[in-house]
C-alpha cells in the first residue's frame, strides 16, 4: 500500500511547481502543522531522511513521513488545483481526524 496517492495529473503539476522554483532535491516532507479547530494543517517541506520516516516514491519524487504521522493519518493524497477547486495543492489524510482541539477561542461561533 502506498503511503501517498497522486494522479498522473497531481504529479506533471507538483514536478511543473518544484521546477519552476528552481527546487534541486527530490526529498519533500509532508509535514503536521498543527492541529486547530478545523482539523489537522499539513505542510510540504524541503527537508532529509530521518530515523524515524516511511518513505513513499511516486516517479522520481521522494515523500518523507513520520511513523508517528502514519499511525494517526494513515497515508495521503496529494491533489492538484484542477482536481480540488480552490487552487493550489491539498493534502488530505486517508484517515480522517476525530478529535476536536478547539480552545474555546470564539472564532468559530
């Protein structure tokens, strides 16, 4: 099972993007921001191996992953603006987050 799913489209747009912004490495972290009242916020980041990362290959594009991250989300999908509709890229868990980490601060209701 592959810990992150891209389409054929996802992938020509992502490699296009690290192209264009002159990105030399092929090592992409996908990274947990933090957890807020609207979910989990995951970021890509240029980063290395580490000793405790998954590695997921689509093509030549290298994912990074947390064990620690696997276990609570299972895996992503990658998905291009065309495929979303709200632009840019989105990353989505495989297993979708239960929990509720809202402080109260009010700026939902």
């Amino acid at each position: 099972m592959s810990l992150v799913h891209m389409s054929d489209l996802a992938y020509e747009e992502f490699k296009n993007f690290l192209e264009t912004n002159n990105v030399k490495t092929n090592l992409i972290r996908i990274h947990l921001a933090g957890i807020g009242c609207s979910g989990p916020a995951f970021n890509l980041v240029l980063d290395h191996k580490r000793a405790n990362d998954e590695i997921a290959e689509i093509k030549n594009i290298t994912f990074l992953i947390d064990n620690d991250v696997i276990a609570q989300f299972g895996g992503f999908e990658l998905k291009c603006a065309k495929e979303n509709g709200i632009g840019g890229f989105s990353l989505e868990p495989l297993i979708k987050y239960e929990g509720s980490d809202c402080s109260t601060c009010g700026g939902c209701h």
